[in-house]
C-alpha cells in the first residue's frame, strides 16, 4: 500500500431490480471516485437479512485503497447509492437496489452519529463473513480481535448464502 492511502473494506449488496448490473455498476463508479478497488470477492445470493422480505441479495466485499478519508467516503457512497435509486426509508431493513456499507477501514474505530467503523453488525452476518474470508480471512476484527475466519466459525446466522460462480469477474 502506498504512503498515505487507506485501506478500506466495503460490503456491497442489493435485492431489487438488475442486481448484477447495479453492482457491477456501483463498482466501477466506486473505482472512479473512491479509490483502487485491490480486491474483489466473489458474488453470493442471500436471503434477507433482518426482514421477512422473498426478495434474495447479491453481496460482495471489496477491499480498496484510498486517498479520502472516511467521511468523505461515506458521502461519495451516499451519492453512489442514489445514482442507482437507493432511497432511504426509516426501515433500515428495506428492499433496496444497493447498499454500500463501510465495514472497515483501515484497523480505524469510528463511533461518530453517521458512521460507526467496524461496522457494528458484520459479525453476525454470514453474507459478509462469506465474503470477506474469501479475500482477507486473516484480517483483524479491530474491536472483537478476532480474524474473519474466527468470526466466520462462530457466527450463528442461519440464512442461506450460496456462492453465485457465474458472477465472479475480476481481481483477488
């Protein structure tokens, strides 16, 4: 990694609409305005998490590298999920076409009202786990200290998270 750049882990998801186009979409305007995307997980189909919704997710974990700090890419991301009709609804669970989720950055802890880093969820959620021990399993969780595949062995998330090997395209 270059001096001065930051190293970030994003979750990327979405249950409605073109689901691969908007992700594939969403990552190329990540690589555009964020940062070097240096790492890329395969795609898998989830159910919902947190809700009764029958609509499945597309989820995958990207590791980027970037010059912005994490506000500024918490804003950028904002503007990434409203090109593809993200709209936020008091229902944090909602359908969505995308979601883009800071889940680490650096080994940073951020606890602030608009972005908690690490993402105060992602160890008990396979959909992420899956992913993230796909590309970085010996990553420490900054908090838990515990490496994604630690976590992964213990998470208790019993939905289904299937591996999609026709969507996979790319680096890492």
């Amino acid at each position: 990694m270059k001096e001065g750049m930051n190293e970030v882990f994003l979750g990327l998801g979405g249950n409605i609409g073109q689901r691969l186009a908007v992700l594939r979409g969403a990552l190329a305007l990540i690589e555009d305005e964020i940062g070097v995307v240096t790492k890329r997980s395969p795609i898998y189909e989830t159910q919902a998490w947190g809700s009764n919704s029958e609509h499945l997710y597309l989820n995958q974990v990207i590791k980027i590298e970037t010059k912005f700090n994490a506000s500024r890419v918490l804003n950028i991301i904002g503007r990434i999920e409203s090109t593809f009709g993200r709209k936020r609804t008091l229902d944090q669970n909602a359908d969505r076409s995308i979601d883009i989720d800071i889940l680490f950055f650096n080994s940073d802890i951020i606890d602030s009202p608009d972005l908690q880093v690490p993402h105060p969820k992602l160890h008990l959620r396979n959909f992420v786990l899956y992913p993230l021990c796909d590309i970085e399993s010996e990553f420490k969780h900054p908090i838990l200290l515990m490496s994604m595949a630690e976590l992964k062995k213990m998470c208790k998330d019993p939905l289904t998270v299937k591996r999609v090997d026709g969507m996979i395209d790319g680096k890492g």
